[in-house]
C-alpha cells in the first residue's frame, strides 16, 4: 500500500517535466527542418515528438525543476521551453533553407524565376527551381545524418538553458541574426558561379543592344540564357550539394547546446 502511494505521489512531478520536456523537444521537432516538415502528416510529426520527448525525458530528468505551486507559474514555465524550442528550431531550419535560397537566385539569374511552385513551407508560390533545392536540402539532411546535430543540440541546451531559468532575448537575438546572416552568406556562395556569369551576360546583351538597337537582344538571347544555365546548374549541381553540406556540418557545429 505505501509503494502504491508513493507511485501514484510521483506520477503527477513526472508529468509536469515530461510536459516540459516535450514543450521544448516538441516546439523544436515541429519548427527544425527534417522531421518538422509539412509534408510529414502533422500526426506522424507529433508521434516522433512524442517518441523523441520520451527518450529525452531520462536524461535531462535531473535538470528539470520543481512542480510549481500556482498555474501562472506552471504557465510561465511551460511559455519559456516553447520559446527556447522554437529560437532552436528556427536557427536550424534557417540555415538549412540556404540551399532554397541558392536555388531562388540561380532561378532568377538563368531567367526561371516566373516557373512558380506552391510551397506549403511557407505558403507561397517560389521558383520551381528553389522548391527542388529545398526538398534536396532535406533529402542531404537525413542522406549524410545532419539531422542528429540539432537533436544533439536540444539536449545539449538544457545545460545551456535550464528549465526554470530566464531565456536571454538579447543574446538569442543576436544568435537568430547571424544564422540568417549565414544562410544567406552561404546562399550566396553556392550561386557565385551564376550570378558573376549573369552579370557578364547582362553587359554583353546590353553593349550589342547598343550595337544593334533593332534587334529584341533580350528576346532572342532568353531561350540561350536558360539554356546555357540548366547546363551550368547540371555540372555544377554536385558541387552546391557537397559545398551545402560542408556549410551546413559546420553551422551545426555551432548550434547553441553544442
């Protein structure tokens, strides 16, 4: 009878740091890239957030804090892991949308930019081109095992940030800030090789549009601009995936909890 009782004293503690746990594990899970994305039936993504809070759960089970006494308290708590998980997730995904990005201005540079797909990431229409990239981006994700690095990350926060603790808007700012300085940096890299092209190409068209006004040069070029970029993007395409994951393991690396 005592046993009995001490289990069932423990039960309603256990639950409250499960709850905190998949506040954060589950907020991180849906918002990153790889499991989170929309694809994923919202019920599969719920059962791997589920699935990958049970396997946190004994690990950081020492760092969690104390059942609060008041439900403002139990809010207050719960409202901290959400935020921390998404700040997670959105560091990682925006740094794994470098190669859409790449993809976007590669469109734009070869004259594809009006070829639209609907992407249901963001619930708009993209490049054709761009919405290829990103799905590659998640294919390379789990191809090369890069996803394991924010799962190591979101356990590696809660010494970071422990449950219970303020979460510093200052400093996650300025983390949220670089990684999309860095996506975008890196976006840039991978579509060097296009844009310094496209603007060679530019100036040529306009100094025989000067040369011969009366010949549409934009006309007559545009089907020789898209043609020479998808053979430019198919020798190169091998070298953005490897330069991407490069970019990406490295990135990673500096995710915060790592």
């Amino acid at each position: 009878m005592d046993q009995t009782q001490a289990v069932l004293s423990s039960l309603p503690p256990m639950a409250f740091g499960f709850l905190l746990v998949i506040a954060r594990v589950g907020t991180t899970l849906l918002i990153g890239p790889g499991l989170g994305e929309s694809e994923i039936p919202p019920t599969v993504r719920i059962a791997f957030a589920v699935l990958l809070s049970v396997l946190v759960y004994p690990l950081v089970r020492s760092d969690l804090p104390p059942m609060p006494d008041t439900v403002p308290g139990l809010v207050g708590l719960l409202a901290i892991e959400i935020i921390v998980g998404a700040w997670m997730g959105f560091i990682a995904r925006v740094l794994v949308m470098a190669l859409a990005m790449a993809g976007g201005i590669v469109s734009l540079m070869v004259g594809l930019s009006s070829v639209l797909q609907i992407d249901p990431t963001i619930g708009a229409q993209v490049p054709s081109l761009e919405r290829m990239m990103g799905l590659a981006a998640i294919a390379l994700l789990f191809e090369s095992g890069l996803y394991l690095l924010p799962i190591e990350a979101i356990v590696g926060s809660y010494k970071l940030i422990p449950p219970g603790t303020s979460f510093d808007a200052a400093g996650g700012a300025q983390l949220a800030t670089r990684a999309v300085a860095d996506s975008f940096g890196l976006a840039l890299r991978l579509a060097a090789p296009f844009v310094i092209i496209a603007f060679i190409w530019y100036a040529a068209l306009g100094f025989v549009s000067r040369m011969i006004p009366n010949i549409q040069v934009y006309f007559v070029a545009a089907p020789a601009q898209i043609a020479s970029g998808l053979v430019l993007l198919i020798a190169g395409i091998s070298v953005m995936f490897t330069s991407w994951s490069t970019g990406i393991l490295n990135a990673f690396s500096s995710l915060p909890g790592l």
